[in-house]
C-alpha cells in the first residue's frame, strides 16, 4: 500500500485522527471550518480515502485504518529523502540551522538514535 498523501489529504487525515470514530456529517462541518471544504469536497476525500484503504466510513462513522505515525515516518523519509538527498545528518544540520535545543531534548534523541543504530 502507498502511504503518500497529498498535503490536503495529510491535512485531512489529521482531522480524523483527531476526533475519530467520528459521524461524516460532524466531519464535513470540521472540513469546512478548519480546511474551507464544501461538503462534495469531503465526501469525495473520504471516498477516495477508504478506496485506498486510509480510513473506513460504515455507518456514516469514519475511522482510519492506517496510524498516524506510519504515515508520518512515510512523510519523513520522503522529505529527506528529496530535500536532503537522505542525509540525515544534512536535514538535522539544516533543521538546526544555529537553534539549541534543551539537555531534555538532546538526551531524548540521544536515546531515539541508540535505539536505531545498526549492528
């Protein structure tokens, strides 16, 4: 399965990881107040969504069937990948870019690093 979403998709994904289960009709009012959707552009998403096998709509209630944090580690290594060339070390350098970061944060990811070196 593709887990690449378009930026709207993404965005709204996000809503229904939010607020789900949630009625679609709750969902074409979220849609419209923080995207600016009309209700056809909604149900088109959901539909193309669930065809793709994101979320599932029965009932009239939506849920997703793919975590957020997969599609966000898909986003990720995309980004990275296209940005960066796959430097990692390149995108932290320019995510950094003269910011300090709290000793809290530097031994978190300190951590995140030590859990996924090879060998």
């Amino acid at each position: 399965m593709d887990l690449k979403l378009c930026d709207s998709e993404y965005r709204f994904m996000l809503l229904v990881w939010e607020t789900e289960p949630v009625r679609s009709g709750d969902l074409v009012k979220l849609s419209h107040d923080r995207l600016g959707w009309k209700k056809s552009t909604t149900y088109t998403v959901i539909k193309k969504l669930a065809e793709r096998g994101f979320l599932k709509n029965e009932d009239t209630i939506v849920s997703s069937l793919v975590p957020k944090g997969k599609c966000q580690a898909v986003e990720s290594d995309y980004f990275v990948e296209r940005t960066f060339e796959g430097s990692l070390p390149g995108f932290i350098a320019a995510f950094l870019g003269g910011k300090t970061i709290s000793e809290k944060e530097a031994e978190e990811i300190k951590r995140m690093i030590d859990e996924h070196k090879e060998g």
